[in-house]
C-alpha cells in the first residue's frame, strides 16, 4: 500500500531512496510505533528525509498522499462510508460549465460566510454547500470556474483563493530562515583536521591499545577535530542595511558558531582603504585595508555581506564615499580583495528579485564575477559549495 507514497515523495522532488523506503517497511513490520498517523508521519520522515530543506516537501506530499483517513467529525456519529471515499472527479460538458454562476470575488467571499454560518453537517456532490466534488463554488475536487478551494486536493486549477494549512513551511530552501537553518547551510564549508592538545578520548585507538595490552585499559587521547577553514567576512552597517539588521545579525551569529577561525571587519556601502571591528570607535580605531589584505593567507574564504545598494559612484569614482574623499574608487578595493582570496562570494540580504532594480548591484555583480548570492537556504548552500572547492 505504501509504494504509491513513495512515488508521491519522488514526485514532489523528496529524493528518497528505495534503501530508505525499504528501512520504513521494515520499522512499521517490527512495530516500532503504535497504530497512529501522527507516530506513521514521524517515523516517515525520519527514515525517509534527510535534510531538513526536505520537510515542507515531504509535509505536503504525506498530507496530499493521506488526506482523510482520519475525520476532524464527532467519532460517535454514524457517518456514511460515501462520505470517506472521494467520489470520481465530475465530467461536465462545457455548455454545463458555461453555465456554472460566477459570483464575483466580493460576492464570493460573502456567501461564503453565510455559509459557514448557516451549515452544520458534512456536504458532498451539491452545488450550493461548502463540500466535496460538487459543482459548488466552495470546498474542493468538485468543478466551478471560480471557487474557494478549502482543503484538499484542487481539481479544475480554476480557485481564486486557496485555504489550507500546512506545518514546517520554513524549511523550503528559498525561504529566509533563522540561526539554526543558517548553521545547517553554513555547514557545507567545512574541512576537518585535528588540531591543538591531545584532551579528548581517542575510543578506537584506545580499544586497539588495550587490546594488544592482554586487556589491560590503555587510554590513547587525540587533539579535538574541528573546521580548519579559515574565513574573512567584511559586513557591510548602516544606511539601507538597517532594513537587514535582524538577517544579517543571525548569519553573523551562525557563522561566529560555525567558523572556529573567523576574523570580521565592517565597512559601510563599499570597501575603501580602510575597515573597522566596532562601529562605535570606527572613527577613531580604524584598520588600514592594506593591511588586511596583507594579513591572511590566500587560502582565506572571503565573505562579504551587504545590499550592495548605493549609488554607482560609490563603487566607481574616487571620492564617491558618502562620508569622505576616497582617494580610490571602491572597485579598485573589491577587485584587491577578489585577487587576494581567490575564493570569495557575497552573501546579498535584499530580495533577489529587487536585484534588477539596483544599478549598484549589477555592477558589484560584474567585479565579483556573478559570485552574489541571496541570504536563503538555497543561496547559502551554493556560496558554500562554491567556496569548498
């Protein structure tokens, strides 16, 4: 009975595994849960999903796949078994839809709640309650040209408004998520070593030495495993980056996590020659950007974080910083910094479609050589599997 779900799940681009599927059949034939839904969508989804990314895909296949096994009605009313069973989508001619009423989206919406008001019981196959394959403008698999979809599966693709509930919707990678999803993403930029004194239990070195010590506990320690990737991020502050602020705050928190090995800088609009850590003493404890770029390795992964949003001049002509005579164009700094560090990216906290409609941003884009990349999931996964090479 199951092989349909698993179709479902390819078909809604979850790439579960036959090996996967077939670790599911084996868990619900050991009975590892009770006979409930809600412990079957668990189990489901932890045998069969294995990035989060995955979840709002798999939540609404799982709710298209088993929708109405189990009633929201009153278990003790003896309710018809037609009522369970969706009826076979209605064929109607297309005189007969033609002839379908069209209300019209106000008057749509306000019939729609002298229904709610006056129905009471469960509607199936009419053409006036809120129910199921009728020819009513509200409910759902039934035909109109212009309904209220409520649940359900849609039929003839013709709703003006769609009401349904789903869970774990922040988990579809273009969305903009918070430290935690960040950390998962951020993740794929990483390259183990160990490193520092030797403090932490090295169990498999440990069993072998004993063993070969005729049983004789030999406790072996190892230096702690950790990312040996070393990062440069320079954030852009102020002006239309207060529009990012909480955004930019959680990548910066996550990266700190993530990244053992983290220096950070700030400039504001673009980078000029010179950078600064606290935008409270920026006037007065400044770091010459030369000497950045002279500090750190050429293996540094380099991250920049801003909008991008300013006038061209700002990037392009000597003295066009907001605040002071630049003596440099911004570009000739970016076009340092992308030499310095070969491996570079921006992270842009601006919708990606308002990208078009910034001039700023297309010439950043062009220095940077498309290297941009949106704050979601989806952009930060390809920035880091780009910087990991």
């Amino acid at each position: 009975m199951l092989i349909d779900f698993f179709f479902t799940l390819r078909d809604a681009k979850v790439p579960v595994s036959i090996k996967e599927f077939l670790t599911l059949l084996e868990a619900l034939q050991k009975q590892v849960i009770a006979p409930s839904l809600d412990e079957f969508y668990y189990l489901a989804r932890l045998t069969l999903v294995k990035d989060e990314a995955h979840f709002d895909k798999f939540d609404r296949a799982f709710g298209a796949f088993f929708k109405g096994i189990e009633t929201v009605f009153d278990t003790k009313a003896d309710i018809p078994l037609d009522w369970l069973i969706k009826r076979l989508e209605r064929e109607l001619t297309p005189e007969q839809k033609a002839e379908l009423q069209k209300l019209g989206y106000d008057k749509l919406m306000d019939r729609l709640q002298e229904l709610l008001n006056e129905q009471k019981e469960r509607h199936e196959g009419g053409n006036k309650w809120i129910g199921t394959g009728g020819t009513s403008p509200f409910g759902n698999g039934g035909t109109n040209p212009e309904g209220i979809r409520i649940g359900g599966k849609g039929g003839g693709r013709s709703a003006v408004k769609v009401w349904e509930q789903r869970t774990y919707r922040d988990y579809d990678g273009e969305r903009e998520l918070g430290i935690r999803n960040i950390k998962v993403a951020l993740r794929r930029l990483r390259r183990f070593a160990r490193q520092g004194a030797p403090d932490e239990l090295a169990l498999d070195e440990t069993i072998r030495s004993t063993a070969n010590n005729a049983g004789w506990l030999d406790i072996r320690m190892q230096p702690e495993r950790r990312n040996r990737i070393k990062v440069l991020m320079l954030l852009d502050v102020g002006g239309t980056m207060d529009d990012h602020i909480e955004r930019t705050e959680e990548l910066f928190s996550a990266a700190k996590a993530e990244f053992k090995h983290m220096e950070f800088y700030y400039f504001h609009n673009c980078v000029y020659d010179h950078l600064w850590k606290n935008n409270r003493r920026r006037h007065a404890e400044r770091f010459p950007t030369w000497d950045v770029l002279r500090t750190y390795p050429p293996d540094t992964r380099l991250i920049f974080v801003g909008d991008a949003t300013m006038s061209p001049y700002e990037i392009l002509a000597p003295g066009g910083s907001v605040e002071y005579a630049n003596e440099e164009a911004g570009a000739e700094w970016l076009a340092r910094f992308c030499h310095a560090f070969p491996r570079f990216a921006w992270l842009n906290p601006e919708p990606e479609h308002l990208w078009q409609y910034r001039q700023s941003i297309a010439v950043i884009r062009r220095i940077m050589g498309n290297r941009m990349f949106p704050v979601t999931i989806d952009g930060l996964e390809r920035a880091m599997r780009l910087l990991s090479k």
